[in-house]
C-alpha cells in the first residue's frame, strides 16, 4: 500500500501522539486511552491537515495504591 500526499515529493507530514488518563472511582481502576495519527501537512496548498493514519487504544488498569 502506497501512501501520497500531494502528489510531491517535498511533502510535510505532522505525527501527533496524545495520552489522557482518568480515574473510575465506581469500579476502582484507572483508564485512558492513546491516539498516533499521521496526518499530511495543508499549509503549503492552504487545505486541512489530511488523515493518513490513526492508531487508538484504550486501556484500564486496577488502582493497586488502594491494595
């Protein structure tokens, strides 16, 4: 798979990456969750930022400070 951005050569990509956290007091564990997005740089051609690619997951874990 082959992935364009502007049909150019000097393309810009931006690569995001964000991680939020939170605490589920009725089931005691923490969650969160993380995001990577590849997104294709518009501020040359004056267009939004391009989703290339997304990779999201989310996560819990027990609060193993209450133990």
């Amino acid at each position: 798979m082959e992935l364009r951005c502007k049909e150019s050569i000097d393309s810009q990509f931006i690569i995001k990456c964000y991680k939020k956290y939170w605490t589920n007091f009725e089931k005691n564990i923490v969650e969160g969750e993380r995001c990577l997005q590849v997104l294709c740089d518009g501020q040359k051609s004056f267009t939004h930022d391009g989703l290339l690619f997304e990779l999201k997951d989310y996560f819990g874990f027990e609060n193993c400070l209450k133990k």
